[in-house]
C-alpha cells in the first residue's frame, strides 16, 4: 500500500470561481490528533469526522491514519502524477488507509 502513496498528495481542489473550469488547489497539512490532548475522547464513534470532512472538501479517493511519536494523523489524498510526491510520512508510520466506496462514510 505504502508504494501507491507516491501517486497522491494532500493537495486538493477546495474552491471553483464564477461556475467556470477555474478551481483553486491548497496544499493541506495532515490533521493533528495529538496523544497529549486528555479531553479529547478518540472512543467516540466521531473523532476521525474531520478526516471526512476533509476527504470529501477535496474531493480525496484515500484518507490515510499516521502514527508518529503516539500521535495521530490523517491526510486526505487526491491522485496525482505517479512517482511524483513523497509520503508525508514513513512506512513505519502508515497505520491505516482508507479508500473511497470502501470505508469512507457517505457524505451526509
């Protein structure tokens, strides 16, 4: 799964001008959910909603779960050239992908 990563980034189509072809594309920084954070409760069937929202703003077709130091990321990602981006992480922090269709919710 690792190798395919190197097709998609975490850049993605947030905005369209005037009903035209014209789309604005932002490079988005992986979600923090940092371990340190002791409000937070990550038992809750909805913790990962901003990873969705995300993934559906973009119009992503992965959403990908990083451990890294105990603290958990997720990126959204939209292909793109292969062998053209670099992970945001290493293999060894890949704890979960998710990908459109498959385990992504419906967007509601």
């Amino acid at each position: 799964m690792y190798s395919i990563l190197y097709g998609y980034t975490n850049k993605g189509k947030v905005n369209k001008f005037n009903n035209s072809s014209l789309h604005i594309f932002l490079l988005k920084a992986p979600l923090y959910f940092p371990a340190s954070n002791s409000s937070a409760d990550n038992t809750s069937n909805n913790w990962m909603d901003p990873c969705y929202e995300r993934y559906y703003e973009v119009g992503a077709l992965y959403i990908v779960y990083w451990i890294v130091n105990g603290d958990m990321y997720c990126e959204a990602l939209v292909q793109d050239s292969p062998n053209k981006n670099q992970p945001s992480f290493g293999q060894d922090k890949l704890f979960r992908t998710e990908y459109k269709k498959t385990w992504c919710p419906p967007k509601t």
